[in-house]
C-alpha cells in the first residue's frame, strides 16, 4: 500500500512540473510577441486568408459562373441530393466538355445543333432554332430549341451532355425579357422562323451579353397557358376583357417574392455555389485555352 501511494505522489508531481513549464513557455511567447518580435504565426495567418484549412490555395469563381455554367448546381430539392452522385456528374460533365465545346447561350439565343442520326444520309442532322427554355441539372440538363418549318412549329429537346450531340452553335447570342420563352407558341410563326443557311453573328469576347427588348404579339385566344396570370415582359398587351384580369388577381400570390423560405428552398445557397464553381473554374479555364490554341492553329494553316 505504501508503495502505491507513493507511485501516486510521484505522478503527480511529474504532472505538475509539466504543467508549469508549459505554462512559462506560454507566457514566453505572449510577452515576445507584445514587445514586437517577428512570430510565425503571423505569416501563418497570412497564408490561411489565402488557402483553406487543409493548406491548398483557394480558388475564386468569377459570379457570372453561375449563370453561364446554370448546369453544375445541384438540384434544390433537399429529397434529390446526393452529394457522392453530384461530385461524379461534376467529373462527368468536365470530360463531356473536354471533347465538345458547351458555348455561352441564354434562352432567346439562336443556336444550331448537330446530332448524330443513324436514319439521315450523311449520318448527322442539324437543327436550328431558338432556345426557348432551359433547366435541369448535372448530367440532366437540357434545353428547347423552336423553330417554323413549312408553317409547322418544330421543337426539338436536347440533353446537354448527350452523347449523340457532336456540335452545338451560337449563331446569336442574346438574352430576352423573360426567363421562358414559352409563349412562342402561341405567337405569330414570324418570331420563330429562321433560316437553316443563317450565318453566325460575330461577337467581341469582352463585350456584354444584349438584351432583345422586343415584344411578341400573340395570336387570338384560345392559348396553351393562361399567359395574363404570368408576369411576362416580353409579351404585348393581350387586349382581354376585365373578367379575365380580375380572375388572374384572385389567382396571384404577390406575397411570395417576400417569401425567403421560399426562395431558400427554390436556390442553392451562395457559399454553396461558390465551392461547387471554385472546383470546376480550373478545368473549364483550361479548356478555354485549349480551344482558343486550336483556333489559333486552324486560322495560321489557313
């Protein structure tokens, strides 16, 4: 028993004098970066602004990537997240991009897209139209093109990153009033015919996307939708009798624009966003100047 107690003193005044040093050499350090002398630790907090916890450097997005590159947010819906299957279609979608060239385009930009079809006679078949939506996410993103062809309104849907696409032109790039060009179905054929041979419009890399002002004139009822119960911004005054306006006002729901919930459900939140750009902005730059080193190429051989 006495040997035991004193194994017990002894350990203990072991960890007192442990405690004390670590204690003077604290107070050494305080006092050494009171009177001023050079410490590592400032230049360690320095480099932390610059990188992240784990020491590499932080990448910045620009913000407009998350309305050029739409595509890479998840889904918002908290029941369709899956962190594992997003980081794969991010990869995925990179590689996609790195054998065919994904251009800037907005719904209301005129494209062209030619796709693989086994039945045509020269093995490809080209579309052109104009981009009246766009949605999805990851690996499901897609898009509609509409165009008038002998009098009959086509619309095709394409999937982003299918891989029958072999190339997708923006002969027009341009944005519109609205976010959905929907009610081109209802419209006049005149504001989506466009002719097969149009040639591609030339476009300074630096100059800022335009915005068509134009206001579409839709035909008489009876429409698809009830377009005078959506705030469009693009569409003529519909000339309905006051019944029909009176309806839409019983029907509207002002207060959800006021709604943050709401809007926090609908988005990805910013910090969010910014991680999932800061990890693709590297690969998308460098294809960038991969193409721009192809194109350089092509104009020198010719």
């Amino acid at each position: 028993m006495l040997s035991r107690a004193r194994l017990l003193t002894f350990r203990q005044g072991i960890i007192q004098s442990l405690v004390k040093r670590n204690l003077a050499t604290r107070t050494e350090t305080i006092t050494t970066q009171a009177v001023g002398t050079p410490n590592s630790s400032d230049t360690s907090s320095s480099q932390v602004n610059n990188n992240d916890t784990t020491g590499s450097p932080v990448v910045v997005a620009p913000p407009e990537f998350r309305f050029i590159y739409p595509e890479f947010l998840p889904d918002p819906m908290m029941e369709r997240r899956n962190k594992l299957r997003e980081k794969l279609e991010r990869i995925d979608m990179l590689k996609r991009r790195s054998v065919i060239e994904i251009p800037e385009f907005y719904p209301g930009s005129i494209m062209a897209v030619t796709v693989s079809d086994v039945n045509s006679p020269n093995k490809l078949s080209r579309f052109l139209g104009i981009c009246i939506q766009r949605g999805g996410s990851g690996l499901n993103a897609w898009f509609i093109l509409r165009n008038v062809v002998d009098r009959q309104g086509v619309e095709i849907l394409y999937e982003m990153y299918c891989p029958l696409l072999q190339k997708i032109e923006v002969l027009r790039l341009e944005k519109r009033l609205d976010d959905s060009l929907l009610y081109l179905r209802d419209a006049l054929p005149e504001y989506s015919t466009f002719p097969f041979d149009m040639e591609p419009e030339r476009r300074l890399d630096t100059s800022v996307v335009p915005i068509n002002t134009m206001k579409v004139k839709l035909r008489p009822r009876p429409w698809l939708e009830r377009w005078e119960r959506q705030n469009l911004k693009g569409v003529e005054d519909l000339n309905l009798p006051k019944a029909f306006y009176e309806r839409a006002e019983k029907v509207a729901k002002p207060w959800e624009k006021y709604d943050l919930m709401l809007q926090y459900r609908k988005t990805i939140p910013a910090e969010e966003q910014e991680k999932i750009f800061s990890e693709v902005h590297s690969e998308l730059q460098q294809h960038e100047l991969k193409r721009k080193i192809r194109r350089r190429k092509t104009v020198n051989e010719q």
